[in-house]
C-alpha cells in the first residue's frame, strides 16, 4: 500500500505532497492578494499631490488677482474705495465683453484675432451712424451688426474655405477691419455719442457702473446656453 500511495503521488516524474502538505502551497497566494502593498499609499499620496496642483493651476488667475489686490492696497489707501471700484468696472467692462465672446471661440477649439480691430471698426460706423442723425438705438445696431459681418465673414470663409485653423483667416479680417476704421474715419477721431451710449458708458447706479450691469447680464446668458450645450 505504501508503494502504491507513492506511486498515485508522483505525476511525470514529479513528487506531489499528500496528506497534511496539500494545503501548504495553496494558502500561500491568498496570503500575497490580502497582504497589504506599500506602494498603494504611496500612489494615493501622489494622486493626492497631483490632484492638488492641477487645483492650484486652475486658481492661478484668481491667485493672481488676489495677490495683485492685496499689494494695491497696501501701496495705495484709495484702492479699495467704492469711487475706484466704479472706475475699475467701467473702464474693463469693454474687454470683459470681448472675453465673453472670445470664450465661446476657444471652447470650439478655435481663437479670434479680429476682436480688437472689429470693436475700432464697429465704434467708427456707430460714430458715423449718429453724425448722420441717427438715433441711439439705430447706432448700437449698427455697431452690433458690424460685429456680426465680420463674425460671419470669419466663419464662412473658415468652414467654407475648408481651412485649417480660424487663425488664418481671424489674422486677415485682423488687417481689413483695422483699415477699413482708418479709411472711414479718416485717421481722425469721431466725437459725439448718443446719449443711450453714454449713459451705459458713463453713468452708474450708485457707484456701480451701468456698464457693469451690462456685463454681468451678458455673462448670465452665456452660462445658461453652455449649461446646455456643453
């Protein structure tokens, strides 16, 4: 019996444990998948850390804006004054409203380079527009659909002419509508604005500009399009 048990217990010339060892080589991978491995804390803490400066890139502008604040003030005992504030919306609430705009570009993967020569061109046909007789509302018209040619001009010839990137043709609508605001208005600057533009421009409901009003209604609607379309 015993020659028989040790001739059942070798397989291709191999011994295989009996009796009281057959347990032994089995509860050693159980034990390696339940043992703890050191270097998962170590891949959550560099998670932890990645996650923590992709945070801090994010919050790099407000960072900066914060920072940019703390040392006005400290440099400056008007900075933070109600009259100051109102300056600051007033004289950024053009820009805030080309980066409106230029957000809904870059979130199509695409940049325009035109804003700045459209908004010259735009300003000279509106001033045009009320040296004419026009009233206010005839010349924000104006000025909103300058905008929207030359928008439209980038866009088709873009999507159209098949080309590879909105820089190409943004870099040339760049030049022409810097012209065209040089050859309409003669190189000269044109005085006179409507008093509808004027009182966005200008005046403020306490010390809050109306133009700032202006931007923050034109951020809200943005935000509700693209919390539905992005």
């Amino acid at each position: 019996m015993t020659n028989l048990a040790s001739n059942l217990a070798s397989v291709g010339g191999q011994a295989v444990p009996t009796g009281s060892h057959d347990a032994a080589p089995e509860a050693a991978p159980i034990a390696s998948l339940t043992s703890p491995d050191p270097s998962d804390d170590q891949q959550r803490r560099n998670y932890r850390l990645l996650r923590l400066a992709l945070g801090v890139i994010r919050l790099g502008p407000v960072l900066i804006l914060a920072g940019l604040i703390i040392a006005m003030t400290l440099l400056s005992p008007v900075f933070l004054t109600t009259g100051n504030a109102g300056n600051l919306l007033s004289q950024t609430a053009a820009i805030a409203v080309l980066a409106i705009g230029q957000l809904l570009v870059i979130l199509t993967r695409g940049i325009d380079l035109s804003v700045g020569s459209t908004l010259a061109l735009a300003s000279v046909l509106g001033a045009m527009a009320y040296a004419h007789g026009s009233s206010g509302w005839v010349v924000i018209l104006v000025m909103i659909a300058t905008g929207a040619a030359v928008g439209f001009v980038n866009g088709a010839v873009y999507v159209w002419g098949r080309l590879p990137h909105p820089f190409i043709i943004t870099l040339a609508t760049l030049s022409i509508a810097r012209g065209l605001a040089l050859q309409f208005s003669g190189g000269r600057p044109k005085r006179g604005v409507p008093g509808i533009v004027r009182t966005l421009g200008n005046s403020s409901f306490h010390w809050v500009p109306y133009s700032a009003f202006l931007v923050l209604g034109i951020g809200l609607v943005v935000a509700a399009v693209l919390s539905r379309v992005v």
